[in-house]
C-alpha cells in the first residue's frame, strides 16, 4: 500500500501546474470583469476558481504522498506544505465568497484573491527551492552576490587552494546538490558538506578513503549514460573527465582529507582547476571558444557532440553508425578544425579502416575512442601510439593481433582496453605486460 502511494504521489510534478494557470485565470478574468464592467464574465470567474480549488486540493495530497516517500525533509518541506494548503483554503474562499457576492463586500473577495495569489508564488517558490536548490530564484538574479555562481572564497595564491573546500565541494553543488543537500537528500544522501558526505545515504558510504575504485560515487558517475545508476540522473549535466579525474585523485591519493592541498595534486589537475578559483590579482586565462554555428554545421552531415566542459571548451563527438556511406574520411576531415576541443571521439560501427586512424591519430587530446566494430587492423591501429592522453580505447570486434598490441601498449596514459571479439589471446604478452601497470584489459566471455 505504501508503494501505492509512492506511485501516485509521483504525479504532483505532473499536476502541479493545472491549478496555477486555472487559478491565475480567475484572477485575471477577475480584474477584466471588475475593470470593463463585464458582469456576464462572473460565471467564467466561479468556474475557474472552483476548478483550481479542486485541483489545488488533488495536488495537496499529491505533494502529502510525495513527501512521505522519503528524500525530502526540513523547513524548507514544511513551508512548501504549509503554503500549498493555505492556497487551497484561500482559493475555496476566493470561491464561496465570489459566489456569494451579496453575502460579502467586493473587498474581502479581493483581499482573498490577493493573499492566494502570493500563497501561490511562495508555494511555487518552496518547491522550486526543494528541487533546485534553496537559492534556485535569487542565484543569478542582477542583486545576488557575485551575480550568477559563487566564485568561491578568494584566495592570495593557488598554494592556499584546498582540494575538497575549493574544487570537489563546488563540483558537488553544481552537478549533485540539487537532490543530495539538506531539505532534499535522494537515497538519504547529504553532499552538502564534508561530514555529510563522507557519511553516505541508506546504501551505506558512497566514497572509501584511499579506494576510489571501490567508491560507488566513482562508480555511478563513471557507468554509461543510458545506465539505470548513471548519475547524475534525470538528464542533468553529467560530471565532466577532468571532475571525475579529480575527484578520483583526492579519494585515492588524497584520502579523501578535506584539508588536503591542491598543490599536492598532478600537475594537469592543477592547470584544469587553477581557471576556476578565485585567487587575488590573477586573471582567469581565456578559455576555448566553441563556435556553435560550427557545430550546428557538424551535427547536419551527421555527427552528435556533447560539450563536456565549458571550462576548457572540450567535446564528445559520435558519428553514427550507418552514416558513413563510404566518406569516413571526409566526415574525419570535417572535423579537423575543432580536432584540440574533441577529447571523447566514437567512431564505433562506421566501417572506418586503416586509412582512416592516420587521421584519427592527429586529435591529440583523445582520451576516450571508440573503433569497435570496424575492419581495423594492426596496420592502423598503430598509428595510435602517438594518442598521449588516451585513457579508455575499445577495439572490441576488430582486427587487432599482437603487432597492434605493441603499439597500444605504448600509450602510457592509457587505462582502459576493451578486446571482445578480437583474435587477441588473454595471456599475450602485452596484455600481462598493461595489466602489470594496472590497465584494465577487458575480454568477452
């Protein structure tokens, strides 16, 4: 019965906004009888506030239902509640004494249309702090400080930067907090502070001090998007490779210290995290410039991009399966102008080939490529070797033998190897020899 209840209390997102429009309609139907003298509009009036008192009510026990299924607590909850049932007994006043126009003076008519338009507004505004944030409304408002996102502490040098307060806490606000904070903590989750997180939700610990693999923060956000524990979820902007890369650093390397500096951090998590602290006198370095109308041209020949970071302007680029038509190059070539900002690059299924990884070769800040699935052999794979920052390479169902292995296994950043369906034997040599160093090296069953 409870699970009943959780399922039908679902639908107050849905609901919600059928008695905010029948209810602001009596208003303004109100105001035109009132100001035009249009009394044969008053039966439109009764009708719009009776339909908004019902559904204002149905959508009082939905939230009610809501609420219990559990995720959302505090005072932030009790207002949104407490609102939401003001402006049904609002409205069903508004209603009677609209009715009732000869029991009732006009103003007291008014006056209850008026308090349940701004009962209306602040239960509206409770229950987008609930989901969004508590400063959802006011966080880029022309008076709120700053003006847009927080910009952090200000700090005199990048030597003061502190790994958790001043670069993981803000990733967490930005892309978990909206469902994982005080007043709303999805699967018993808090992320809004260190003590909180470090905690964990019903599941129990979501990070493990000095084993970022065995995290399970680490490992939602690191599974496939169309994945049932993907997070973030409900198409919210995932976290980006580099916040992954950091966060994973201060877990395993940083033991997850919240005092730990960013200084002790690789070189290349402090050049990505150094354009978004506030530090004295330092001017923010420009950024790469992601020409819109340049992508909108690569999205109509067929390829799909993903900004991943605004910060450093890098992309996700899929050229789906199918779409080639024998022009794998020239579609390659297409590409060349934006090959710096392509960092994830999937060309799985396309019938790409050798004399297409000679032009694959030349995106230099790869980090994940995807050729599964295409006539490639060891001839091309091994133009590869020179992808320095590749991390993650699927060469599932592809030509690859020991001679293309050798070549892969030259690519010292990598992290990731995926081998099903290849001719590749398990106990090669270069695959003892990548596992050795900690390559995950993958085979199908």
């Amino acid at each position: 019965m409870e699970d009943l209840g959780i399922f039908i209390g679902r639908f107050h997102p849905v609901w919600v906004h059928l008695p905010i429009g029948f209810l602001v309609l009596a208003v303004l139907l109100k105001g035109y009888v009132t100001l035009r003298k249009k009394p044969t509009l008053g039966d439109a009036v009764s009708f719009s506030l009776l339909l908004g008192v019902g559904s204002s009510l149905v959508a009082a026990v939905l939230g009610l239902l809501l609420s219990r299924s559990g995720g959302y607590e505090g005072e932030l909850l009790d207002f949104h509640l407490a609102a939401g049932w003001v402006t049904v007994l609002l409205s069903a006043l508004a209603w009677w004494t609209d009715r009732q126009q000869k029991r009732f003076c006009p103003a007291l008519n008014y006056a209850l249309l008026a308090g349940m338009m701004v009962s209306l507004v602040l239960t509206g505004h409770f229950g987008g702090s609930l989901t969004h944030g508590e400063d959802f409304l006011t966080a880029y408002a022309p008076f709120a400080p700053g003006g847009g996102e927080s910009s952090g502490r200000v700090l005199a040098s990048i030597e003061e930067a502190e790994v958790f307060g001043d670069v993981v806490q803000p990733i967490l606000k930005r892309k978990c907090q909206s469902c994982h904070r005080a007043g709303k903590s999805k699967a018993g989750l808090d992320m809004s502070s260190y003590e909180s997180l470090l905690k964990g939700g019903e599941g129990g610990p979501v990070i493990l001090p000095s084993d970022a693999e065995k995290s399970e923060l680490i490992r939602r956000v690191m599974l496939p998007e169309d994945h049932e524990d993907f997070m973030p979820a409900e198409g919210k902007k995932p976290l980006t490779a580099e916040e992954i890369q950091l966060i994973t650093w201060w877990i395993a390397e940083g033991n997850t210290d919240p005092k730990i500096l960013l200084s002790e951090a690789d070189e290349d998590l402090i050049a990505w995290a150094r354009p978004q602290l506030n530090i004295q006198g330092e001017e923010v370095p420009e950024v790469a410039r992601i020409d819109t109308l340049q992508l909108r041209a690569l999205e109509q020949m067929g390829f799909r991009i993903r900004v991943l970071s605004i910060e450093t302007g890098a992309l996700d680029v899929v050229l789906p399966e199918g779409r080639t038509q024998g022009q794998a190059a020239g579609l390659l070539e297409a590409l060349m102008p934006i090959k710096d900002q392509i960092w994830w690059l999937s060309l799985a299924g396309t019938g790409v080939g050798d004399a297409e990884m000679g032009l694959t070769a030349q995106f230099s800040n790869l980090q994940r490529l995807r050729i599964e699935n295409n006539p490639v052999t060891d001839a091309g794979i091994s133009e590869l070797r020179v992808l320095s920052r590749l991390e993650v390479l699927n060469l599932n169902g592809t030509a690859v033998n020991s001679q293309g292995l050798e070549a892969v296994a030259e690519i010292k950043s990598l992290k990731a190897l995926y081998l099903w369906n290849t001719s590749v034997n398990p106990a090669n040599e270069q695959v003892a020899k990548m596992r050795a160093r900690e390559v995950k090296v993958v085979f199908g069953s």
